[in-house]
C-alpha cells in the first residue's frame, strides 16, 4: 500500500538494480501475483507494499541538458500478504499513479521555463511531495483496497488522467 518515494538526486547513480528485479511502467503490462518477491512484513497492519520508483534521467543534447522520468516497480522489495484479485488492482493503480506523476514531471521539464537550478529542484520536489500526497489520499479513500466502489472511482479517475497526459508518455 505505502510505496518507497525515492527523493531526487540529480547526477548521481540512483538506486542501480537487476534488470530482472524491476518492471518498467508500460500500458499493457499488469502486476502479477508473481512480481512481488520481497518478503513480507507480518508485524505491518499493510496488506501489500509496492516498491515504487520515479527515477530521473538525465542526458545531454548539443550542450544543454535534458530530464526524463522512469516508472520503475521494484520486485524484491514489493511483497503481498496474500491473493488477492482486489489487493493486485489496488497495488497496479500505485503503478499507474506513479506513471501519472512521472507524466507531469516530464510535462513540466519540457515547458518549463526556470531561471535557475534552485527554482527548477523546487518545482520538481513540489511534484514528488504531490505524488505522495495524492497516493496517501488514494490509500485511505479506498480503505487500502477495501472498498470496492471507491476503488473502482479512483481506477476511472487515473485512467482518464493518463489519457489527459498521454502527450507526455514515454514511446
């Protein structure tokens, strides 16, 4: 339910993993039972944790530099208490919403306009805070996957916001 919010560190090696222990956010891709490999935490109330990463990348066109975000699941630090078809759906939308966020970070540093290091570092952690925020808010008005019909108004509600941003998806 909770997920890792990985904080921004711009030219460093973040967070360097196997790439068989990571899944890439991608549209036709749903979570399996299968992907959560960590093991689990009995002495948590939490149902589930996702390990879920919006990894900054940065590279250098003609003598400017340029950001890109990933949307990383990390599988052997995600686990899951039991099957359960509800706790899957519910851990996916993590995944969608993080892809959501990486979609107006990258909105962000394609438009933006920022005078300076400092103004473009807020900007970007003001969206990461957002991103917590909004997945706390997702985790209590579902009661963590509890309630159905809740959980079902918030799949619709990230789905059409993907679509809102799909401009900025990555190809």
């Amino acid at each position: 339910m909770k997920k890792a919010v990985t904080a921004l560190f711009i030219g460093f090696g973040i967070l360097l993993q196997n790439d068989a222990n990571i899944i890439e956010w991608n549209s036709d891709y749903k979570l399996k039972m299968e992907d959560f490999k960590g093991i689990p935490d009995y002495s948590l109330k939490y149902s589930a944790i996702s390990a879920i990463e919006i990894k900054p990348v940065i590279f250098e066109v003609l003598d400017s530099f340029h950001y890109n975000f990933e949307v990383l699941f990390i599988k052997n630090e995600s686990w899951i208490k039991k099957d359960s078809k509800n706790l899957l759906e519910h851990e996916q939308l993590h995944f969608d919403i993080a892809e959501l966020f990486a979609r107006k970070l990258r909105k962000i540093t394609m438009e933006g306009v920022f005078t300076d290091d400092e103004s473009f570092m807020s900007v970007i952690d003001s969206v990461y805070c957002e991103w917590s925020s909004f997945d706390n808010i997702y985790d209590k008005s579902t009661m963590y996957s509890i309630l159905s019909e809740e959980q079902n108004k918030w799949k619709i509600m990230i789905r059409d916001s993907l679509v809102l941003y799909e401009k900025y998806r990555l190809k």
